[in-house]
C-alpha cells in the first residue's frame, strides 16, 4: 500500500509526531534498512508509548540533526520513490506469461495445425473455416493484453496523481522551535502541526488535540468520501481497516 495524503479538515489545530514505518505505508527511495515488520505498531500505542519508543519529548520534538540523521537512516525519506515505467513491450509481454494464456496459446497453435493438416491430407478442406476456431482463441488472448496494459497505466497514472498530493511542506517542532520545512524532510519522530485545511505530510500519529475534533478526508487513500474522525486514542487490534489507523 503506497500512504496518500489526505486534506485535514479539523476545528482547530492537531500535534502528531511522525509514528509508523515509511517503510510500512510507502515504498522510500533512500537505500536505508528497515525495521522489523511487525515491532513498530503505533496506531496501537498511547502516545506517550511512542514517543517513549521514538526517543522524543513532544513538547520539544527531535533533539538535534544528529537524532534526525538517525532516524531518517533507520526509517528512510518521506517520499514516494521514483521508478522506472515498464516500456510498452514489456507490458505486453507480462500479459502473456500467465499460466492460463500459455495454455490458450497452446491450444490455438494445435488447432491451427489440425486445420493444416486436415486440409492438406484431404485437398478438400473447408478452407479459411478451418482456421476460425484458432483466430477467434487469438483475438481474444490479443483483447485481453490490451485490456490489461489499459490497467497497468492506469495503475501507473494513479500513482504519479497520488505524488501530486502530496504536500510541499510541513510545520515541525525541532529542538524547541517550529520551522516550516520540506515535507520530504520529516522524519520518523517529528512532532508535526497540522490546522484546518492542511495536507497531512506524513503517516502520523495524533498525541494531541487542541479542538474538539478532528476529521480526515482521505478518500485518495480509502476511497470513501465521508471524512474520518481522528483522535489520541489508541486501535484495539493489529489488523484493521485502514479507516480505523
């Protein structure tokens, strides 16, 4: 699952710290590791188990570069990595490799040679007719390729749509003080601010309110269109529906 960034729609203002894996929710274009799947669960957590685990008082955010340095080499880049589109042979290609179409290749390069051969053997074969049954087996193996390169771009446009989303930048806490920086910059740990009508950077984590509520639209994400009540409470359960995190 890439993260998209849903639109906060608060009545008021939120802190929340930079909680789960990149790793887990976006794919991250940097070469750093990653941590081990399952360890980190912050939609789970209190907060302040998280920002125990993350090493980070949310009243002052991330010490200093060297603890954001850290972080940013365990967890990786806020970024949606960057990758090379299939050349339009090779999705045609794939759509050939299935199992099934193999098959259905095979059975129309036998028939084509029934047909041959019943034609030659004979010299009085029902000419084109005979050769209906493989052409039919072929344009619908050519149909189906098409159909399914139409789903790989349309899959690849969604995710160039889903990097337009994202934000350009974010309100963080570091060392004591709020700096608007990059949002490619935030780091597992950053304690973030979001207000009403922002883009959410990040996977985050809510550890503070400072309105009544707050509602998420993130119909990029799940598909609905009715926003999503957040708040500091943790999830009961690991595997949920990603409404729920």
């Amino acid at each position: 699952m890439t993260q998209a960034k849903p639109r906060a729609n608060s009545r008021g203002n939120s802190r929340t710290p930079r909680g789960r894996s990149p790793a887990a929710m976006k794919k991250s274009s940097s070469s750093a590791g990653s941590a081990p799947a399952g360890a980190f669960s912050p939609h789970t957590w209190s907060p302040e188990k998280v920002c125990e685990y993350l090493g980070v008082d949310p009243s002052k955010g991330l010490k200093n570069e060297a603890q954001v340095e850290e972080s940013k080499a365990k967890w990786g880049v806020n970024e949606l990595a960057e990758e090379e589109g299939k050349s339009l042979f090779e999705l045609i290609k794939e759509q050939f490799e299935d199992q099934l179409v193999k098959i259905l290749l095979g059975a129309a390069a036998v028939s084509f040679l029934l047909a041959y051969v019943d034609e030659g053997a004979d010299g009085e074969g029902e000419g084109w007719a005979a050769y209906v049954e493989p052409v039919v087996i072929l344009l619908i193996l050519i149909a189906n390729a098409f159909v399914g390169v139409y789903q790989e771009k349309n899959a690849d446009n969604a995710l160039e749509a889903l990097k337009k989303l994202q934000p350009e930048s974010a309100m963080v806490l570091r060392g004591g003080k709020w700096a608007k920086m990059e949002a490619a910059e935030v780091v597992v740990g950053d304690i973030v601010e979001v207000r009403t009508g922002d883009r959410v950077p990040a996977d985050i984590r809510v550890v503070e309110m400072k309105s009544t509520t707050l509602r998420i639209e993130q119909s990029s994400l799940t598909g609905e269109s009715a926003s999503v009540q957040k708040d500091t409470d943790p999830v009961k359960g690991h595997d949920i529906e990603i409404q729920g995190k």
